[in-house]
C-alpha cells in the first residue's frame, strides 16, 4: 500500500480522497454538511460532517482565517 502526501491529497469521506489542486470551491448547506466541486465537473462530492470538521480545522489552522 502506498501512501499519499498529505500537502496534495485529502479524504472528504470515507469514499473519496481527493487531490486538493482539483478542487474548485465548497458549497456549504448547514448542519456541517457540505458539498465540493472538483474543476471540470458539475457533480458535487459530500463531505461527510466528520471530514468537514478536520477539513474545516485543518484550512483554519493552516490559513489563519475563515473556511
């Protein structure tokens, strides 16, 4: 089993894990759930409220600002 670089590559559910230079933005819907869009797509993928709330402080700590 390879491992993937975390700097690159990011698990937004426990069925996807994606490559984060090929996301386009995140569309919030309340109660933590969310969907993303990946560049060249019109399909959203959900983020399941457990990956938002590491993504979400992953972002906050890395950027210093808002998700």
């Amino acid at each position: 089993m390879q491992i993937l670089p975390m700097d690159f590559f990011v698990r937004i559910h426990r069925s996807f894990i994606i490559n984060r230079s090929f996301v386009d933005h995140i569309l919030l819907n309340g109660n933590y759930t969310c969907k993303l869009f990946i560049k060249g797509s019109k399909e959203p993928l959900e983020i399941s409220r457990r990956y938002f709330f590491k993504l979400k402080k992953e972002y906050q700590t890395k950027s210093n600002g808002q998700f």
